[in-house]
C-alpha cells in the first residue's frame, strides 16, 4: 500500500504545485529510509528528489552524507541503505556542472563516511550502494585532487 502510495506522489508531483507545500513532505519521505520493506525506501527515495528545489538539490545531498554514521557508531542498515538511496537518487537529479563547480566539499564528505565500503561493515548491499555514489565523483578524483 506505501509504494501505491508512494508511487501516486511521486507522478503527482510533476504537475504544478507550490515548492512550499512540495517541501513539507520532505521529512516524511526521508523517514521512509528506515523501512523494512527494501521496495519502499526505493521508491521513497525517487519519490524524495520532485520535492526538493534545484537549487538545494546538492545541499540536501551533503545534508544527507552528514546524516550517515561514522565508524563505531551503531546503526540500522534499513535507515543506511535507505539513506545511501536518497543521496544516490538526489545526486542523479544533480547536472554534472554544478557537482563539477560547487561538490568537492560534499565530495570530502563522503569520502569521511568511506568506511562504510569497507570490511567494517558487514552488509554487502549498503557497500555496494556507498561505493556507486563516490563513483559518480570518479571525474573529480583525478590525481590534481586533495582531500583538505
């Protein structure tokens, strides 16, 4: 019934409605990452990114990386996946311009989150959705870059 739900929401929000009233929802789409149901924190997430403006698209993204735990800190891997597809869904809304202009410093974000592709976390699935999001900064960790 949510993805039903959710999948109305998602096609609605493509008519005219105010970014006001768009942005109210916000909230109660990212609480949708912590699910059981893996087939709804997919569509929540593709759901999330209609609602958010253009403009704040990369900010929502950093907004969201910071959200995700460091290492040693306990955490749901229901809420990490759900969160790795919510910045993964709003990264691809993102032009490739405005990443290469203005994402370094969500760029170093995520790389301080790196562990999470890495042995300390048990879940294949949140290691693999970790690592296709620094991969769609692959252009920007050409050698002339610094971690700073």
């Amino acid at each position: 019934m949510t993805s039903l739900i959710l999948t109305c929401v998602f096609n609605l929000c493509f008519h005219s409605c105010s970014s006001s009233l768009l942005s109210d929802f916000v909230p109660h789409l990212e609480s949708l990452s912590s699910c059981p149901s893996y087939a709804v924190r997919v569509v929540a997430a593709n759901a999330l990114v209609p609602f958010i403006p253009c403009e704040h698209l990369l900010s929502k993204a950093k907004e969201l990386v910071i959200l995700l735990p460091g290492p040693g800190e306990s955490f749901s891997q229901n809420i990490l996946h759900g969160t790795l597809l919510q910045i993964s869904a709003v990264l691809q809304a993102v032009t490739w311009s405005t990443v290469a202009m203005n994402g370094r410093g969500l760029l170093n974000e995520i790389l301080n989150k790196i562990w999470i592709c890495s042995c300390n976390n048990s879940c294949p699935l949140t290691r693999a959705s970790f690592l296709g999001i620094v991969m769609k900064f692959e252009p920007l960790l050409g050698k002339d870059f610094e971690r700073g």
